[in-house]
C-alpha cells in the first residue's frame, strides 16, 4: 500500500502540472471513494486549494454529514454544504408531466448524480479549478457508475484501483497519520440514491467481485478457468455481462490516473 500510495500522489501531482491545474473541485459524499481523493488531493495540492461540497438530498444520511465535516476538518478542505432536494424536486414535477407518468426509480436516482455535477461544473466555472470525478476502477468495470453524473470531471484519481484496494488503501494512510474518520472506512458502501441503498443489492460483495475482474479484465482468463479457481459459475457470468454491457460508459469516461 505504501507503494500505491506513493505513486498515486506522484501521478496526481504530476497530472495536475502538466495540465496547468492549481485547483480541485468535487463532491464530498460521506462515501470512501471521495473521502480518499480529498485526501489525496489536499496531501498534494493543499487543503485551501481543494473545494469540497457536501450536496445532500432526503436519502443523505446524517453520518454521512457528519464523515464529510470531519474529513473536511481534518484535511483542512475549502468545505460546503448545500442542499439539493429542491432541485430534485422541481426536475421530478417536470419529468412528471413531460412523461405523462411517475419517472421510474432509476430517472430519480440518476437526476441526483447528474443534478451535483452540474452544481459541481457550475461551481468550476463560477470559481475557477477542476471538478474530479471519484469513481473506482470496481464501477467503472461493471458500468455501476452514472454517465454526466459522478463520472464528470477533468480526470479520474482513483480510476485505476479496484474498490477492496481502496478500503487496504484507507487503512493504511490512516495508520500513518489520522485523516480519515474511521466510520468512513467500515460503513457498508452506498450511493444513497435511494432509501436503504447499498452498492451489494447491485453487486456482489467487492471482494468476489473485483477477484473475478482481476482475472477476467487483468489477467484475461476464460469463464472456465475463473470457475475452476473456485467463482461460482452465476456470479461469474452475471460479472462478465455488467462489464460487457458497460463499454459503452467506459469509452466516456474521463482521463484515467
């Protein structure tokens, strides 16, 4: 992990100079992946140089608030909170009638991603600095992942790092030096889109899932070599359709770390 770390700071850093770019934008969730890019931003550009907006909705949960103040807090952010709802709301009605119908769950849980990054681009071009997008590589495989919603931005810092190498990541820069709440690292992930959501209703657990990405995307193993080593045959094949059907989000996705 120290290694990873290392280099993705190097590579942060490094990308942030030859593009020119002093300053850093994005959306603070209360989730891991966003809490580990502020981290690694402030580490490389500064704090005051990193504007971080909670923007929260009825399903934002109250530890959620409470992860992004402290992690604001601890890495000294430019922090903000905003609330959303009302632009949910106004969007919905329309929606509404435009359809003729009731929008389905999956319009609504897709108008929150996409309604924070335009506040996140609008914020970008009112202020100055670039918006980040903190999606994991787990996401962007399997396409769990909202185009024009939290795949915006200049480029993606976590891109290339599978999700269970994430939380191995956490634990150790916070061993090294606490700037991380620990409820951050140890809550069941969840885009909070919706009541009761968790990343595992969609997907399997992150650790069978990015095992199974490993060898199909990495390693370029076959469905029969990844059962043999022990996958189940369903979950293998359920794997291998999201990544499949999913080229299409990876083909926009920004510039990959």
């Amino acid at each position: 992990m120290e290694n990873l770390w290392i280099e993705l700071k190097q590579k942060f850093k490094s990308h942030c100079e030859q593009n020119g770019f002093t300053k850093v934008i994005l959306g603070l969730s209360g989730g891991l992946d966003s809490a580990l890019v502020s981290v690694l931003a402030a580490d490389v550009l500064g704090g005051e140089n990193v504007t971080a907006i909670m923007m929260r909705t009825n399903f934002t949960s109250s530890l959620s608030i409470d992860i992004a103040r402290e992690i604001a807090k601890f890495n000294n952010l430019n922090y903000h909170e905003v609330d959303i709802q009302n632009l949910i709301d106004i969007e919905t009605v329309y929606l509404k009638n435009l359809f003729g119908q009731q929008p389905k769950s999956i319009v609504l849980e897709n108008l929150q991603a996409r309604a924070r990054a335009k506040l996140l681009m609008a914020w970008s071009n009112q202020f100055g600095g670039v918006v980040l997008a903190c999606s994991n590589k787990s996401e962007i495989l399997t396409g769990y992942c909202t185009l024009y919603g939290d795949t915006c931005g200049a480029f993606v810092p976590l891109g290339n790092i599978y999700k269970s190498d994430i939380f191995k990541l956490a634990k150790y820069i916070n061993g090294i030096n606490r700037v991380l709440p620990q409820e951050v690292i140890i809550r069941a992930p969840s885009a909070e889109l919706a009541l009761n959501q968790k990343d595992e209703n969609s997907l399997p657990s992150y650790d069978i899932l990015d095992d199974i990405l490993k060898q199909y995307v990495d390693e370029k193993l076959s469905v029969e070599q990844i059962v043999n080593s022990g996958k189940d045959f369903a979950t293998v094949e359920r794997v291998i359709k999201l990544y499949q059907t999913s080229a299409f989000k990876r083909k926009q996705i920004p510039p990959i770390l």
